[in-house]
C-alpha cells in the first residue's frame, strides 16, 4: 500500500497543476523499511503519510525527497499518531469520569 499511495502522491499526482516528486535514493529496501514500520495502520494513515512526503518534497527546490527526509517523516507521522492516540485515551478516560456515579 505504501508503494501505491507512493506512485498516487509522489510520481503521478493526480491534479494538473501538482507537480511530480523526484526520489533520491529511495528504492525497494527503503520502501520494504517503511512497510515494516508502518505495519498496523490503516490506509487513510498511510495516504495521510504520503501526502507528508510530498509537501515535505514540495518544501525544496525542484520538489525532491532524499532518504532522510523520506524516513524523518515517518518518524514525525508515527510521533503525530501516537500522540492523538493519547489524546483520545486521554478524552475517554475523562468521559468515563464524569458520567460514571461515585
């Protein structure tokens, strides 16, 4: 899923006047990484990550997205889902509170 959403986003985004992102260094075994760290979210999540990517490249010169930023944004995207994780644990905990007799 990771490589389709990558190909949808980055190498033939859909809109006209999206550009096209150029990849550097970014092959198969990189690609393979991000699958196995990305295992267990859904595909909204992994478009969302996509779309990362390709604002991240869209944020340079000539829309390009090298390894690390490819990996850094994974790391800041799962970072981002971890942390509404807890909000949401977080809020159901305090509705739990409130609404439960003592």
């Amino acid at each position: 899923m990771v490589a389709l959403y990558m190909e949808k986003y980055l190498l033939t985004p859909p809109a006209r006047w999206a550009k096209k992102v150029t990849t550097v260094d970014i092959g198969d075994e990189e690609i393979e990484r991000v699958v196995k760290e990305t295992e267990g979210f859904s595909g909204r999540a992994i478009s969302k990550l996509a779309i990362a990517w390709q604002a991240a490249a869209y944020g340079t010169d000539g829309a390009i997205l090298d390894k690390e930023t490819f990996f850094s944004t994974v790391q800041n995207h799962k970072k981002s889902m971890s942390q509404k994780d807890g909000w949401m644990q977080h809020a159901i905990e305090r509705a739990d509170m409130l609404t439960t007799d003592r």
